[in-house]
C-alpha cells in the first residue's frame, strides 16, 4: 500500500527540524562562534543567537575564560650547575578568537610546549639560590617572555607562578648545614654585639665612680647587702684604705704631741 501524504510531511518537518538546529547556535556570554563560510574567514560573533547557512557555514566555538594549565615537572641544569625539577603554573585566556583558531593549529598545545620550553630556558640561566629567594622576578620573566610568543596567536598569558623546586637529596642537606651555620653565625653577632653594649654601660660607670670616689664605698655596701641576703655565706669586711689613712693621721698626730 503506497504511504499516504501524512508521512511526506512528517518527513519534510523531520528535514525542516534538523535545518533549523544546524542554523540557530546559542553562545553564552563566555563564548564566542569564529564563523566560515566556504571556507573564508567571517569573523568572530557572539554571544547569543547566532544564525548560520546550513551546508555553508561553518562555526568553531572558542572559550574566552582563563584556562589554568599545569606545567609538567622539568629538569632544569641551574646556572651553577644543580641539577633540579622544577614545575609551575599558567594562567592564560583567548583575547582574540579569529587568531586563536586561523594562526595556530591548537592554541593550547601551543601554549603548553612555549611554557615548557621557556621554563628550562629562563630557569637554566639563574643560579639556585636566585631561583629560592627571588622568585617572583622569576615569575616575572617567565610571564612576559611567554606572553610574548602567544601574543601572535591570540593568546594572553597573566601568570606564571613556578610551584615547587625538587632538590636532590645531598643538595638539601648542604643547605641545611649552611642555613645552620648562618643561625651560629647571627647568634656569635648578636652575644658579641651584647658583649659590647654592656662594655660601653660599664665604662660609663668607671667614668661616673671615677668623678665621685665615694659612690665606689656606696657600691660595695649595695653588694654586701645582696651577697649577706644568704645566710650560710660568710663575709669577710675589709676596711677601707681612706679609713685606715684616716687612722695613721690620728696616730701620728698623737705620737708628735708632748708628755
């Protein structure tokens, strides 16, 4: 029995339907559509409704967001010849979607291999205790040499933050005998500076006794009441040379008087 007209037009409809979904895209507002049309380059549309000729046009999705992209461990030769591995962080995103698919066959394996590549250059050129302490000039160049390569391709990288730096084994135990000796070091600083500032105070007071020879007497009775403040010390007084002198005078002077 031949089919009825009912089912040529579920079919049209059917046909119509599909059409309809390959002409109307919906980008979000993170998204944008780089369109093509037989091949030529229309540009870059979105967000929203965007409609296409079905058969003619052709539309590749690009994300705007900041990718993040973990840049795998690399073993680095450091200027003074360490031999580390050293990984780190890029944060990147698409600024110009029409670049980002036309100049560069995968913007991200792109990125991915220049970040790799970089970070063994750049870190191969310092020495490892400029690599421990100034981090963040590293970072620094890193992220402009970089930014530098992608710019072509649409790419801009905002950060690069190198994440950790393995050390062989003899290595760390060489820095922690020489962070070690730098404790001794600021600590014999630090008792000698000590030392010094009490020496100071103390010729202050020689220089303030030495105006005033009765606030040595002063002193010595001071320290006779700390040290008798424990009672199973024995003390021993000795008299003052100004008393005994005192005491010659008032002898001789009797000596030389008549009977």
């Amino acid at each position: 029995m031949p089919a009825g007209p009912g089912l040529g037009v579920i079919v049209i409809v059917i046909i119509g339907l599909i059409i309809l979904l390959n002409m109307i895209k919906v980008l979000k507002e993170y998204e944008r559509g780089v369109i093509f049309r037989l091949g030529r380059l229309l540009g870059s549309k979105g967000p929203g409704l965007i409609i296409l000729i079905p058969g003619i046009d052709k539309m590749v999705r690009v994300d705007l967001r900041v990718i993040t992209f973990d840049v795998p461990p690399q073993d680095v030769i450091t200027r003074d010849n360490v031999s580390v591995k050293v990984n780190a962080v890029l944060y990147f995103q698409i600024t110009d979607p029409n670049k980002a698919i036309v100049s560069v066959a995968n913007f991200f394996e792109a990125t991915s291999q220049i970040a790799q590549t970089t970070l063994r250059s750049v870190l191969g050129q310092v020495e490892l205790d400029d690599l421990l302490a100034s981090r963040e000039k590293i970072n620094a160049e890193l992220q402009r040499i970089i930014d530098d390569q992608t710019e072509p391709w649409g790419v801009k990288v905002s950060v690069v933050e190198v994440k950790n730096v393995d050390l062989p084994v003899e290595m760390q135990r060489a820095i922690a005998k020489q962070a070690e000796a730098e404790r001794e070091r600021r600590s014999k600083v630090i008792h000698a500076e000590g030392e010094f500032q009490a020496s100071q105070k103390l010729a202050d007071a020689a220089r303030v006794i030495a105006t005033a020879p009765n606030a040595m007497q002063l002193r010595f009775l001071q320290t006779l009441v700390e040290v008798s403040a424990e009672k199973n010390s024995t003390l021993i007084f000795p008299v003052p040379i100004d008393l005994l002198s005192t005491l010659r005078n008032y002898l001789e002077s009797n000596t030389k008087k008549p009977a």
